[in-house]
C-alpha cells in the first residue's frame, strides 16, 4: 500500500566510490554541485565528530513514529547510510542510544534523521556519525505507517535509495547516484585549486586582481571616495 510499503532498493554506489569520497569536505563536493544543494542547517551532527559516507537507504516515517526505522535497521547492509525523513517533527525522538548500538552492531556508516534524538550525552561521546534536527525526550510511537526505500527530500534535498550521502561537521549532502563519478573528479579538482590559494597566501602572492573588475561590472567604484 502507497504511504505503507516496504520496497527492495535496485542500485547503490560502489564502496569503491563511497572510500574515494570518505573525508572529502563536503563544502567542496557542495561548490561542485553549484552549491544548490543541502540537507539544511538544522541537521547538525550529534556524535563527536569525524566524516560520514555510504549508500542511503531511506525511510519515510509519520512524525513520532519509528516503526519503519526498526524494520530498516533489520534490512541494512554493513556500509549503509540510514537516511530518515520524519518531516522534522521535534516532538518525539526517533533514534536513542539502544538504536544507535544496534547500528553500530550493523556496521551501518551512518545515520541522518530529519526529527530528533534522545540520549544525546551518550550519542555526543561516540564517534558512530548521527545527524538529527534536535533532542526532546520524549520517545517515539510504533504504528506507522511508513516507507522504505522511497525518494525522500529533506529541505529541497531529495535522495533516492541507493545515493551517496556524505556529512561532516559542516552538514550533509546527497550526491545523485548518476553524477557520484564526475562529481569525484569536479571535487578533487577543486580541493588542488584551494591547495594552490593556501600555498599562495602563505607566499603573500595570492591573485586578487578580480576583485576591482568584478565590483565594476556590478556598479560599485572599487576606488575608495
């Protein structure tokens, strides 16, 4: 039933690819994405710290209603990215420490909760990655309904099963199962120029001879008056 399903997901990212992005900043990988993709400022990282990459495998729940992630911890595969979209309900927490050591026990590589959390101390002192929305304490209900392995969108963000998501201590990121290839390249890319820019700052011999130009063509006298 439509709203109420659980469905096989039919293609991944390699873990070839998910080790090749593991670590690269996700503001690069964003700036290669013409930066017009997010999974929103809300979604901060819970844990300690340290990057998160895998295949998604997605859920949709009702807000306060975890039943779906249950089933879902039970499907994943070591690796995989829990990728939850609760609506951004704060009312219930979804994800607690006795889930988060089941996902641990997984080996999943990751969990992003548009919804909240519970047992946040605990949560915050382990390395095992946790994005969430917010903390109540306040937990959750189990009768769905609810989906798994459907498209979700978190603020405009929309991942398919089997995409790659990447977070770090700047958010997350969904990068299209079609474009994960040339986007490594764009990424390694881009991390060389800003190698270049840091070397050259340090030298004192950075380009800054757009900065006049550009202001002019947007109608600004760079000459100070």
């Amino acid at each position: 039933m439509n709203g109420f399903q659980v469905l096989q997901r039919r293609r991944q990212v390699s873990a070839e690819l998910v080790d090749a992005f593991r670590g690269l900043p996700v503001a690069n990988i964003s700036d290669c994405m013409a930066r017009m993709s997010a999974g929103g400022a809300r979604l901060r990282p819970m844990h300690k710290g340290g990057p998160m990459a895998g295949p998604t495998l997605t859920v949709r729940c009702r807000p306060g209603d975890n039943l779906m992630i249950h089933k879902a911890l039970i499907m994943a595969k070591p690796g995989d990215v829990l990728v939850v979209d609760a609506g951004g309900d704060l009312t219930n927490a979804l994800f607690g420490e006795i889930m988060v050591a089941r996902a641990v026990k997984s080996g999943l590589a990751g969990v992003v909760l548009n919804g909240a959390v519970r047992d946040s101390a605990e949560i915050g002192r382990g390395d095992f990655p946790l994005y969430a929305a917010g903390v109540t304490h306040r937990g959750p209900y189990r009768d769905g309904p609810g989906e798994i392995n459907v498209a979700v969108a978190i603020d405009g963000m929309v991942i398919h099963p089997g995409d790659l998501i990447v977070g770090d201590a700047d958010g997350l990121l969904c990068v299209p199962f079609d474009d994960v290839e040339q986007l490594l390249v764009a990424t390694q890319k881009k991390m060389e120029v800003e190698r270049k820019m840091l070397i050259d700052i340090e030298a004192g011999q950075l380009d800054t001879s757009w900065i006049d130009p550009t202001l002019r063509r947007l109608g600004c006298n760079p000459d100070p008056v």
